[in-house]
C-alpha cells in the first residue's frame, strides 16, 4: 500500500478550470442535481461544449467532462457521440479507441429476437444457455462489440465473473480496440471481487488512457480497505483535476468533514419508534427482524403491524419475540395484528398513531425485505444532527446480492414549472430526477446533503413534520408514491429532507414498476403516479422546485467554497 495513492495520480493534461463558475448555475437548470451517469453527463456536455464557444471557462470544462466520460463510461453512446474530438487530440490511444466504438453499428430490428433473449437469460440462471448466447453474438465481427455494449452491465449484475470474462474473451479485438479490454477487466473486478484484489488491476491500467477513472476506481478501493486518508487523498488529485464535478465534490467533502458523531454519553434512540408492517412476506419478514434485532437499537421501540397476513407471518411474529425484550438488550416486540390488508398508507397510519409511537421525535420506517447494517439507527440519527427543520432522513439503497446495484439515492425536482397539460394527454407534472436508479454501485453516491425525498424503505420521519404536514394520504392504497407524496408536504411546509448516502441498506426488492410483473399492477402504478401529478397546484410545484434547487445549490456552494479553501482550486 505504500505506492498510494501517488500511483493513483492521473496526467496534468486538462487546462485549468473552475470547480463553480456563474454559467453553471445561470445556464444549467439541472447542474445541482448531480452527475452520476452517462445519460445525465452527455446532457450536461452538450451545453457546455455549446456555451464553450465564447467561455473559456465553459470550454475547460468541457475538455474535463469529455475525458471523464470517455474514460468512467466509455460504452455509452449518448456520451460517445457527444465528446468533440479535439477533447481527446492529447490523447490519441483513446481518441482512436472512442472512434472505433462510434463506428460500431447499433442494434437494430433484426437484433430484436435476440435481444428480448438476452432480458430473459440475463434475469435467470442457465449459464450453459448465456454461454453458447454471448458465443453467438460476441463472435460477430461487426456487431460483437455493439453486443458487449449492450450485454455489458447485465454482465457485471450477475455476478458472474467468469461470464463476463468469457464475453470479453470472445470479442475479436482490433488494434484500437484494444485498451477497452483491459478498462473493462479492471471495472469488473472493481464490481464482483475483493478490493484487494481489485486495486492491482485498476492501478495497473495505463494512465495515459484511463487516468482519472484509475483514481476514482482506485480511490474508492482503497476506502473499501479501511484506508481512508489514501482513499481520500486519491480521490482529491481527481477533484483537483475535475473539481467541476457535482458528486465528487460532496464525497470528497464528507471524507474531509464527516457528519458529525452524537456525543458519547447520548443517547438518541429512546426518542425513536421502528416501525415495520407486512403482508404475506413470511420469510423475508423473519429475515429482516433477525437483521433488526441483531443491529444497534438502544432504547428505540420496535412495532410491527401484520396486514392481514395469510401465511405463516403469524408464527414468524411468535418467534421473533425471542429476538427481542430486555434480555437481549431490547425493548419488547410490539405486533398488531389486523385482520385484512388496510395497504401500505393507512397501516404507515396506524402505526404512527399508536400512542406509544406518538410519544416519540422520530419514526423509522422499514420495508420488510431489507438487510441491516448494526450501527444503522445511530447513523440515521446523526445525519439529523438533531434539527428541527428535518422531515425525514433516507440513506443509499442498494439490491440485496453483490455486487449490490444502486436502487436509490436522493430525489430532486426538475426545477422547471410544470408544462401545460394538451388536449387528450396525461399530465406529467412532478418531475422528479431519479439520478442513479439501476447502476453499479461506483461510490458516487456516498455523500450527505438536503434533498426533496428518500426512499422509504428505510429512512427516519420526524413526528413534528406528521403533526405540521400530515401521514400517509390514502389515496394511493394500496401502496406507491404514498411516501414521495408526504415528503413533498413536509417540503412544502418548510421540512425536507435530508439523503445520508454514506449509509447503505440492502434491499431484496426493487421499486414500484420493476416489481409490476403485469399489465394490471403496471396499471396501479401509474394510476397512481397521476393521482401525485394531479395533487399539486403549479404554485406549490414551482415552489417546491426553487426551495429544492435553493437548498442543493447552497449546499454545494459552502462544500465546494469548502474544499477550495482546504485545497486550493485545483487549477
């Protein structure tokens, strides 16, 4: 470990380049909100690459965002047919390599057949069967690199090396092609093995074409490993680089300023309620409060309300009771037992008015299909840092299996006002940026900051903003967007929320339309999306856009004003 993190430093090869400049925030309606995927990168390029043609300081930042995204996402073709080419003219390897790639023809409609073949094997577990598939289509001289493009992240989320290896093993490689093999050997170890085993290869990449990803990937390892100063250092030669960038600039000042620990001797928990509610989840439920019980409650209450269950929820409740009470360290487990489904906004209800419940500052709501880190409770509650203006404190959620794909972060509002709805359309009012939902987890997303909302599988409600904003509305039982639509009206009475990313929940489940298997449930979803779209007044949407764009742009400004005046401007 001694080499790093100078071995991790990339290349002097970018002009200088503000990390805020006037433009950013003048010209961009969504460059608070973050950029951590490609799609969200080649919007916020093709801006600047416009406006850099009278600001040069546009235009550095341009040259900065081309290279990191040619070297973080270099099979994004959204990405790739944005990056000018004089972004990448010092550094020919990978101009020729990013060449190659556009040059590759897309899948077509004569790819469709496979490609719905491909969603199938992707989402099951015949390995003999995505093996003689990936044998077919990467072997294509012509379109096995489009296939690689197309097949690459499903690859990574089986969690399958060996797969993977095989799909880069099969691509016949040309000469400026070449280096991507390499890239992609270095980002599957980061994603599916040991960091330990992963920092080799990413360090050993050439710098020269993969510099500033080798120092992110790189940084991010070496946090894995305990090594935090090295990690944090790794990743400020890469600020110091890229200081424009919205996500590295909150988790590099977290690593520097961490959310500040309660005081030793407080305790918070006792102002706390945990509270779960199921409905024919038996198993998952007996997992998820054995995770519960195993994790660092203190004095919290634990309620749990069966929803009507049919199946053996009754027995797992029996047992579960074992887990908890005073002689392990716990108060007692509170069930309710209800004897029909009343859905997910009007049990959320139930639970919250339960007296005991009532008595305290703060509701932890959890899904029952989450696996919980032991120091979750005390994590949630610091990021609080015990203010009254906080609706609710959410955390990163994560799928349940390695390599532990990103379900949710923070959510924000497309600042702009909603737009006339016309004649025979369906509204589309709450525009609401989802900025990470089905990517790899690359440590992007570990920072702390205010936000609109947070996922609701697992995150704190202030009981001041139930009594100030109201529960859960009824009228998306049974289930979906009931907790979005409370955040929005604690927001709108002055209380939102707050995202503490460097916490992370395992979640067995997924959102709203990735469980809709059908065409009815898929129907209930989006019925209930216009339900949320129809609610709010132009006003209050337009107030809540400036107040969430207000609150991330303060935000980042103090951080970045922050590590400038720790670091320097990097220029």
């Amino acid at each position: 470990m001694s080499a790093y993190p100078e071995a991790l430093r990339p290349p002097a090869t970018l002009p200088p380049c503000a990390g805020l400049q006037p433009a950013f925030r003048q010209r961009f309606s969504g460059w608070h909100l973050g950029m951590g995927t490609p799609d969200t990168l080649a919007g916020l390029l093709r801006g600047l690459t416009m406006l850099g043609a009278d600001d040069p300081g546009c235009r550095s930042a341009a040259m900065g965002m081309g290279l990191w995204g040619a070297q973080a996402h270099p099979l994004s073709p959204a990405l790739g047919a944005t990056i000018a080419p004089a972004t990448l003219s010092a550094h020919p390897g990978l101009a020729a390599l990013m060449t190659r790639l556009a040059a590759a023809p897309p899948l077509g409609d004569s790819d469709a057949e496979a490609v719905a073949a491909w969603h199938t094997l992707a989402r099951g577990n015949d390995l003999p069967l995505i093996l003689r598939f990936l044998a077919a289509v990467m072997r294509d001289r012509v379109k096995g690199l489009s296939w690689l493009r197309h097949c690459w992240q499903d690859l990574i989320f089986l969690n399958r090396p060996e797969l993977a290896q095989a799909a880069l093993d099969l691509i016949a490689w040309d000469a400026p092609a070449q280096p991507l093999k390499a890239r992609l050997m270095a980002e599957l170890a980061f994603h599916t093995r040991p960091a330990d085993e992963a920092l080799p290869l990413v360090a050993g990449l050439d710098p020269s074409l993969w510099g500033l990803w080798r120092a992110c990937a790189g940084g991010e390892l070496l946090l894995r490993l305990g090594e935090s100063e090295k990690g944090r250092d790794a990743l400020t030669m890469l600020w110091q680089a890229i200081p424009w960038h919205v996500n590295l600039t909150l988790k590099l000042h977290d690593l520097y300023a961490p959310t500040p620990l309660a005081d030793e001797g407080r305790d918070e928990t006792a102002s706390v309620a945990v509270l779960l509610y199921s409905w024919n989840k038996a198993d998952l439920l007996a997992d998820t409060l054995e995770s519960l019980a195993a994790s660092h409650l203190g004095r919290a209450g634990v309620f749990v309300l069966d929803n009507g269950s049919t199946d053996r929820t009754p027995e797992v409740l029996d047992r579960a009771r074992g887990l908890f009470g005073p002689q392990n360290g716990h108060a007692p487990l509170n069930v309710t037992t209800l004897p029909v489904n009343v859905g997910a906004p009007a049990a959320r209800n139930w639970l919250l008015s339960l007296p005991e419940v009532r008595k305290t500052a703060w509701a932890a709501f959890l899904d029952d299909d989450v696996v919980l880190p032991p120091d979750w409770l005390t994590r949630l509650l610091d990021a609080a840092q015990g203010r009254r203006d906080v609706g609710a404190v959410g955390c990163r959620i994560t799928s349940a299996t390695p390599p532990h794909g990103l379900q949710s972060a923070d959510y924000n509002l497309f600042p702009q006002p909603p737009r006339p709805v016309q004649p025979g359309e369906l509204p589309s009012r709450v525009l609401v940026f989802d900025n990470c939902a089905g990517s790899p987890d690359t440590g992007l997303f570990t920072y702390v900051r205010p936000c609109l909302s947070v996922s609701g599988c697992c995150h704190l409600v202030s009981m001041a903003a139930v009594e100030r904003a109201g529960g859960f509305d009824l009228r998306y039982t049974p289930s979906q967007f009931d907790d979005l639509d409370r955040d929005l009206r604690s927001a709108l009475a002055g209380m939102p929320a707050v995202y503490a990313g460097t916490l992370a929940v395992r979640h067995v489940q997924h959102s709203s339309l990735a469980k809709a298997q059908t065409v009815r449930q898929t129907g209930h979803v989006m019925g209930n999306k216009l339900k949320l779209d129809t609610k709010y007044s132009d006003d209050e949407l337009a107030a809540l856009a400036r107040d969430n764009a207000r609150l991330l742009w303060d935000d980042l400004e103090a951080k970045h004003a922050a590590l400038v005046g720790r670091l320097g401007n990097g220029a």
